[in-house]
C-alpha cells in the first residue's frame, strides 16, 4: 500500500508541475528536478515504472533548456505536440495489426502487400514529425537547429529508401528473421553505441535513438568517426547471425544515411 500511495503521489506532482503557469516555470523545474532526484531514496519506488522516472527527468531538462533559451513558454506547447506526434504514430501503424500483417504474408512471401500500404502513409508521418520539430526548435540552440536540419533531410531521405518498390527492403529484412538478429544482438549493439558515443551521450543506454540524443550527434569529423564506427560495429555484430542478410541491409541503410549527410565529404577528404 505505501508503493501505491508514493507512486501516485509521484504522478499528481508531476501532473502538477506541468500545469502551473509561466511566472512559476522556476519553481516548476525545482518540482521536476527535485522528484528525478528523490527516485533513489524511495526504497518503495525500486519496481516502479522507470519510463515515467525517465520522462520526469527529460522534462525537467527540457524546461531547463527553454528557459536557457529565453522561450519558456514553449514548453507546455513542446508537451502538447509530443502528445499530437504519439498519436499521429499510434494512428499511422498499429503494432498489433501490423504484426499480425506480418505473420498472414510471410509464409507466401508477399510482404510488399503489407509495407505498400504503411509506406503510402510515409508523408503524414513526415508531417507530424516536422511540426514536432518545428515546436520543439523554439527550444533549441543554435548547433541543434544545424542537427535537426540534417535529421529531418535523413529520415525523410531513409523513408524513401526504405519504401523503395513497396518497401522491398523492410520485406526482405523480416523475411530473413532481421528482428530475431537484432533481439539476440541487442546487448552487443548497445555496447556499441556506449564506445562511440558515451562521451558526449551519457543517456544514451536509456533511449539510443530518441530525439534528445539525436540532437546531440555531432557531424564534424570527430563526430563522424565515430557515427562511422558505430556502424562497423554494429554490422560486425550482426553478421554473426545465422543470416548475415540483415547485416547487409543494415549495412547499405547506414551506408546510405552517410551519404546524405555531412560525413560523406569530411571522411572522404
């Protein structure tokens, strides 16, 4: 009973720091700030839900960096937007249905039925996302509005790629047992990503390609040795799958992506 009460005690604080109005934004990242930090001596919190601790944390941070930015007014409008973007996500591709999609084509191999349908959606996607990124560049600095420009020229670029001949690709990618590869390397993957990138991305074991971390890519060369590294291991690692095919498909996706952005001429100079 005593979890119970803290852990809804937790929630409606939360719900109420986000509520307040903009005088009080100072006092509302204390209560942010002060809830992250109270997590650890809540012995009764240790089988809580960490995803809502996480997303106390990032929304303390994300307060912190409007306010820095002189737009504290952008954050209630930044959280409005990330709720519209979930739900445009969650309208778009429903996993249940899509997995099950999945499973009726793949005996006969005619998953290009399942990915034409979701690619046709691909530029309602993009259009929720860049008005999410819209929002949330109210809140940026200048280097990270430099990154969301190459993001956004990626995925809008990758999603192209992918959805090329009925997303042919992806279809190929499951066919030959792609998510099982990824599953069973999943740890080494990670390990990965925390020897390129951990020095400048210390969260980067909690969401590897989430918004916030994605920001804080770097393409100068430094910066790019290491997205480069990140995919030679990151390939190595799947080729020890018993079909090294989603290695190669990795491997050309990644390969791609350098292509479109800077990287491209900083490593080959």
């Amino acid at each position: 009973m005593k979890s119970i009460t803290t852990a809804v005690l937790l929630l409606v604080l939360c719900t109420s720091a986000y509520s307040l109005p903009v005088e009080n934004l100072s006092s509302t990242n204390d209560i942010l700030k002060q809830l992250a930090g109270a997590v650890n001596k809540m012995p009764e919190l240790k089988n809580f839900n960490t995803s809502v601790i996480f997303a106390i944390k990032k929304a303390s941070d994300l307060l912190t960096k409007c306010v820095e930015n002189g737009q504290a007014n952008a954050f209630q409008a930044i959280l409005t937007t990330h709720v519209e973007m979930t739900d445009c996500v969650n309208s778009l591709v429903n996993v249940k249905e899509l997995t099950a999609e999945i499973e009726k084509y793949k005996p006969t191999g005619e998953l290009d039925v399942v990915f034409e349908k979701y690619c046709n959606r691909r530029s309602t996607l993009q259009g929720c996302m860049t008005k999410y990124m819209n929002t949330m560049e109210l809140c940026m600095d200048e280097k990270e509005k430099e990154t969301k420009k190459i993001i956004m020229n990626v995925t809008a670029s990758l999603l192209e790629f992918l959805c090329h001949k009925n997303g042919d690709r992806i279809g190929l990618f499951m066919l030959t047992d792609g998510p099982k590869c990824f599953q069973k390397k999943a740890q080494e993957i990670q390990k990965c990503a925390n020897k390129t990138f951990g020095s400048y991305i210390p969260d980067i074991s909690s969401n590897l390609v989430g918004l916030d971390n994605l920001l804080k890519l770097k393409f100068d060369r430094n910066g790019c040795m290491d997205i480069s590294n990140f995919q030679t291991c990151t390939v190595e690692e799947l080729e020890k799958c018993e079909d090294p095919t989603a290695a190669n498909i990795v491997f050309s996706t990644l390969r791609y992506v350098q292509k479109i952005t800077p990287c491209e001429k900083l490593l080959t100079a």
